[in-house]
C-alpha cells in the first residue's frame, strides 16, 4: 500500500508522553476539538511560558550564521519575545509571580551571553518546518519534532543538545533522547556523535549523556506509537484512575467549560489557564 502521511498516525515526544501520563489526556491534547471553535484546547502555566520565551529565543538563533547570532543583544529579544505570554496569556495571574519567572528568564539568557559555548559554532539547521520519517511505513506510523540545537562538529558530525528551563533532571527513562536521536538520525545526513542537555537555570555548559541505541530507541517508540495507532482505532481513551488523574483532570475543567480562555496560539488552538477569572475581569487585564 502506498504510504499516505495524511491518513498516518502522527506521534511526536509531547504525543507520546501525553499518552503514557494518561491516554484520556492524549486524547483531550491531540484529538478533541472544542464543538464551539473546532479547535484543539491547550493549557498554559507560568513553567510553560517561560520555557517557550526562552525556546523561541534559542530557536532565533538557530536561524542565523554563527557570526551573527550575538550582534542584537539577546536580552532585547527576550524582551520582546515576553511581551507574547506577558500577564494572563503565559498564566500569570499576578505581577509578582511574573516578575519572578521573567527574571529567572532574564538569568538564563545572561547565561548564555556569558557561556555560549556551542552556540558561537557553526550549526545543522534541518530543511523543513516540522521535521519527521516514517518510524514504520507498514504501521502507517510517522515520527515528528524539533531538535532545539544540532552543533556541527569539525569530523563532519554533530552534537545534539537539548535546551532545559526546569529545576529538575529529566528523567533516564524518558523518550526525549531517544525520539531526537531517530529524529536526527534519518532527517539529516550527519552522523550523532553525542547528545546533551543544557540546564539553563544552573549549568554554563551542556551535560553530555549516553547515546541510546538506535535498534532499542526505536523498538521503545515504535512499540507506545503502535498502542496510540490501537487507541485511536478503537476510539479508547480511558484514564487508569476512575476518578481522573493531574494529566487529564486540568483538561476536563476546560471541556467543562470551568477554565478561562485566554487566547489562541501559533497553532490555532485554543490557549486556557485553570484560574477563573472573577466578574470583571478579562482576558487582557486582571484585578490585583
């Protein structure tokens, strides 16, 4: 059968984690579509705001020459890049709260100004929006996402690096390596020499961390993406826990129509926060 990416089942890392927190709750991220707009509902949280300011900062960078990426001072386009997900529209329901978040932003790119290390080096920039590979083109299966950064090495390889705004290690077990490892290895011709991740909030320099195995990373996604491709026929998306669970419970509070909507983002869904706002109050301004 000839390979169809429309008619395929698309999985991606957030998907996929999606699905392993609880499959009700990849279905409220990835399926369902508010019957009032026919779009798809996303929750924002001040965590989430900050990581995407400073990810699109990041991503700026990628796009430039290494000799260009420090001529504007990079503080300017955090700035700006803030005033998107400033006050409600980042879940920021005071000015205190956000002030903290924006100055341990405003940290971590003084970090990268101070230490850029890899980021002065020429990089491998992948040619396409959204790059992805067919994980199985028997299963109709295709993997997705964007590698924060690709340092190209001077023995014609690269370096993968993966940018982190939480406090907290990821987790060894997690499918994040592995799913960008695939993602490097079949969108572009490089070989992967190592991988790392780059703790803005405490690290001048990237942690380096073992490659995975590449007949092992992908068996480990293939075989979750195929139980997703299962879920979506069978149209089951039961959580494990009767009574809901932190994955899809926040999600159902939007469906309820108990959440505040604030917005709609790049991908046109629908952006809420859980705080319901009091009588008053709108979307752009909130009583303090």
């Amino acid at each position: 059968m000839p390979t169809d990416k429309y008619s395929a089942v698309w999985v991606s890392h957030s998907s996929i984690t999606a699905f392993l927190n609880c499959p009700r709750a990849y279905f409220l991220n990835n399926i369902y579509r508010d019957p009032a707009t026919g779009h798809k509902i996303t929750l924002m949280n001040p965590p989430l705001a900050l990581g995407q300011a400073i990810h699109e900062v990041i991503e700026a960078l990628s796009l430039l020459p290494a000799q260009a990426r420090f001529q504007e001072p990079l503080a300017l386009k955090f700035d700006a890049v803030w005033q998107k997900i400033s006050g409600i529209r980042g879940g920021f329901t005071d000015q205190k709260t956000e002030a903290a978040y924006k100055q341990r932003g405003k940290a971590m790119i003084k970090r990268l100004v101070n230490h850029p290390g890899p980021l002065t080096t020429l990089a491998v920039k992948i040619k396409m929006d959204l790059p992805y590979f067919w994980l199985s083109e028997e299963d109709n299966i295709i993997l997705c996402g964007k590698i924060d950064w690709l340092e190209y090495l001077p023995d014609d390889s690269v370096h993968i690096i993966d940018f982190k705004t939480s406090t907290q290690d990821e987790d060894p077990r997690s499918l994040q390596l592995p799913i960008y490892y695939l993602l490097a290895q079949n969108c572009q011709k490089h070989p992967i020499a190592k991988a790392s991740y780059w703790y803005l909030e405490r690290s001048d320099a990237p942690k380096p961390v073992p490659l995975p195995n590449p007949s092992d990373a992908k068996a480990r996604v293939l075989k979750i993406a195929k139980e997703i491709k299962l879920a979506r026929q069978l149209r089951r998306f039961v959580c494990r826990n009767k009574t809901g669970c932190r994955a899809c419970r926040p999600l159902e509070t939007v469906v309820r129509g108990e959440a505040t909507f604030v917005g709609i983002d790049a991908y046109n869904q629908d952006v809420y926060i859980l705080e319901k706002l009091k009588t008053g109050e709108t979307a752009d301004s909130v009583i303090l």
